[in-house]
C-alpha cells in the first residue's frame, strides 16, 4: 500500500537523508555545499551499525523502519545515503512511497561512465555493496560494454570511524585491499561506501595519481538538485535557527556528534536519540 | 520481576551461551572440550554485532531480549560469551533471572590475578568493555595493590571475522595497539574480547613471550565446570544425535556457519534464523 503525504507549502519541507551511521554525513556535507537553503532530517541507525555485514532481509527491514520514520517528518524527497542499504533496499522502498527516493549509486555509475577513457572502472565497498552488484548493473545499464572490477573494502569503514584515515597501517591496508586492481587498467574508481570519501588519501596514493576516484555524495547532491529543480521542490527561502537541519541516532547521539566533526568539519548542535 | 523455570531433570537441560555474534565460540569450543556430555544453545545476535560500539542502554535491551529467548529453551545456566555485554549487562540479568548466570570478565580476572607475578596487568578489549573499566574493578576486587592498563582494539574483531589473523597488517595493527603497554611492565595480557584468542599468534609476537596471554573462553570453562558440579548440575548422559547443541543467529545463519569453521574447526549442522 502506498502512503501520501502532501503538503500545500511542499518545497519548504526537510529532504530526509538516512544512513547506517555517520557515512551519509559526506552526503549531508555536499547537500550543504549545493543546496544551503535546504532543510535535512537526518537518521543514523547507530544502533544497528554497520549494516554491511547484514543480510538482504534485515537491511530491508531496517530501511523501512527508517524510511517510516522520516516520512512522518514530512520530507518532501528522500536519500539512501548508505551504498549498502541503496543497493539493497531501494526498489522496496520506491514501492512503499510516492515521494522521490534516490540512493547513491545510480548518481555514482553515471559519473564514473561521463569520466571513464578506458572503459575499466573499479569500484569498492562493503561486503554487501559488492555482493549485491548494484554498481557493475547500474554501469552495464548505461553502457553495456564497460568492464567493472570490483573487491570490497570491509575494514576501511572502522578505520574511517576509528579516525585512523591518514596513518602507516591505513596505507597499508588500502594497498592490500587495492591490490585487486592490479593489470585491469582501470581509471575510474568508484568510492562505494560514504564512508570512504575519508581515506581518499591513502586510496589514491595505493592507485596511484591516475586514477580518477568517484565520491558518490557529490554526485548524489547533484542529483537532488536536479530533481528538486525539475519538480519545482527547491526552497527558495533561507534556513533559520528555528528552521535548521536535524539529526537523529538509534544510539550515541554524543558520539556521533564527535565524528560527525571529522565528516562535516563543524559541531552539530541538534542530535536526538529515538527508538524505531 | 524475577522468572522462575523449574524442572525435575535439570541437569540434562542445556547451557545457554550467548554473544553479539561469532566470538562466543571461543567459549564454546572450550566447553565441548571440558564438558563433552554438556548440550548448549547457543545465540549469536548477527543481525545488530557488534556491540562494542553501541551503549549501555543498548547493550542491556538486546541482552535482556536474547536471555529471555533462552530462557525460554529451558537452560538450566546462561553463560554471556560475550565481554561487552558481560561487563555492561550481567547485574541486570542477574536481578532478572534465577538460574546461575556468568559472564566472562571474573574468570579472567582470576586467572589473571593468579598468573602475575609482577602485579601490572594489561586488559585489552572493544571500546565498550574498556570504557565499562569492568575488568579493572574485577582486578581490583579480587586484588587491590594491582596495577592495571587497559587499551582498545576496535580493528582486532573485524581482522579475526574476516580471516586477516596472521598477516602483515595484523600484525602492524596489533603492533600499533600495543603500543600502549610499552614501559608498563606486564607481565599478564587479558585478552579481553572472545574474538582475540584468535589473534593470539600476532598480540604474542607484539608483546613478546614473556607476557602471558589469558584467555577467557578456557577459565570460562572451567567456572561453568565448577558451578554446575557444585548445584550437582552437570549432564551424566552423552549426547545423541536427537539431543545436540543448538545455534541460533538473529542473521546470516550461512554466514555464521562459514565463519564458525575457523572458531571450532568444525562444521555446524545446526544453524537457525530467529528473529528476536
């Protein structure tokens, strides 16, 4: 059954943006950067994190007690801004509801085609990300002939949390990971994980300076804009302090405030705990 | 409001083991070798692991929903094979439920105590057992003059959960980790997560052989030995074909048995899905 919810003032409502934990929050950063009247309800189920390592059927399930949640805020749009739970639950939830729902890899694909020379593209990810070959479909969908070599990354997420992005062990590990891209001559790769736009520095040093690497957040907020813009949904009037973004957690609403500051370069002020 | 489950054949009644997911094993592994005629069941919660980074609060409702799920299986003890939610949920499971309860943190403590002959012993754990200073108050219980260091690993679970045990980067890893005893004069090492027996080779290597590594999983044993014999609990019967050990998972049941492999060397015939 499909739920409704409309509103005579809909481009004043929030864009809803949800992720596992504080990934998304790379999302949240470049939705700033292009859309800064935009109000964003976020939701991070840091109780549940990581949801990489959890079945199809749990991710889900636990997608759409999130989307449930958000719609009850009234969003006008929302954002899987978690590549596993966009590669995994998003047709689910674009049944579920009328409003526009995107994830990240289809803005993530469609980037790598405009930016690949050689027609061989990488992509990274968690385990269910890859498993799932959302990636390799959306890129066959826009152009079939394209070679996509893929390895997940399982550890990068901890050490992008753990704030262990820049170090000895970060690198090396990296290089482990990157070896898998060796003699496939690619040129693009795809970060298919929102947490990974942190160790873009190691990344890139174990690819090398050649290979163009594909932030699907930045990707994503274009395609918002896009979106909104077409449906005539952008705010036009400018975020106030009563009027501001805010963040829900499913846990540690303080340590989430804490990293959130390694993803966002700035304190956030409204954290809440909820139950779902 | 306390539950009482009572029956004439207790000691055949099988043990419940629980863990946030794969690492209560370890303790599994040790039960089957001290108590072969002992049948368990056993609940790994895969569908929330880890529990390291989740709260109090948290930890203490997904305890108290799995020890209820077990309880209902009739165990006769519930072991909680699991230090996170040991040091944060055993005085609640206690107040909660009549039969013996154990965690892993006491017996690791007194092995502890009984191992050093230098007086500093070095704990080692995920972020929630180390904040929870759990072992340290056990140390300090049993011994006060003793001295104690405690150091997070948080990379240590996901290394033994993706097979990376001994290699290159886990040593690095371990190496970087244990660091923090360098000066500190331990000669005791509580391995203080069910994951990290199986990076025993590397933490060895990183702290040399001279400090003694305590495995919780084999005092666990020995305690569930002790208690059982002393309520005259123990099973005299073997176990058959019909009356076997039971795993539940609350996800990835495939998943669970795969990994299961390198914690038992053994396969698992029976792994079930439950939802909670």
């Amino acid at each position: 059954m499909k739920k409704e919810f409309t509103n005579n003032d809909e481009a004043s409502r929030p864009i809803g943006v949800f992720d596992s934990g504080v990934g998304g929050l790379t999302v949240v950063k470049e939705l700033n950067k292009l859309l800064p009247n935009e109000k964003i309800i976020y939701f991070g189920d840091t109780g549940r994190v990581p949801y990489g390592n959890k079945s199809r059927e749990t991710i889900i399930h636990y997608s759409l007690q999130v989307a449930y949640f958000l719609m009850k805020k009234k969003i006008k749009m929302l954002v899987i801004a978690c590549n596993t739970a966009s590669s995994v639950s998003l047709p689910t939830l674009k049944r579920h509801f009328h409003i526009p729902i995107i994830g990240v890899i289809e803005p993530g694909a469609k980037s790598a085609i405009e930016t690949t020379r050689s027609n061989n593209i990488g992509v990274i990810g968690t385990l269910g990300t890859v498993k799932s070959n959302a990636y390799k479909k959306a890129l066959k969908k826009i152009k079939r002939g394209v070679n996509v070599t893929q390895d997940p990354c399982p550890l990068f997420v901890h050490l992008a949390e753990d704030g262990w992005n820049n170090n000895k062990i970060a690198q090396l590990i990296s290089d482990e990971y990157l070896k898998a891209f060796k003699g496939k001559n690619i040129d693009t790769l795809i970060l298919g994980c929102t947490h990974y736009p942190l160790l873009k520095g190691v990344i890139q040093k174990s690819v090398g300076d050649k290979v163009e690497l594909i932030d699907s957040g930045k990707e994503t907020a274009k395609e918002v804009n896009r979106i909104l813009g077409k449906k005539k949904l952008l705010n036009s009037h400018k975020m106030t302090e009563k009027n501001h973004s805010i963040f829900y957690v499913s846990d540690l609403p303080h340590k989430f405030k804490e990293v959130s500051q390694r993803f966002l370069s700035k304190e956030l002020k409204h954290v809440h705990k909820v139950k779902l």
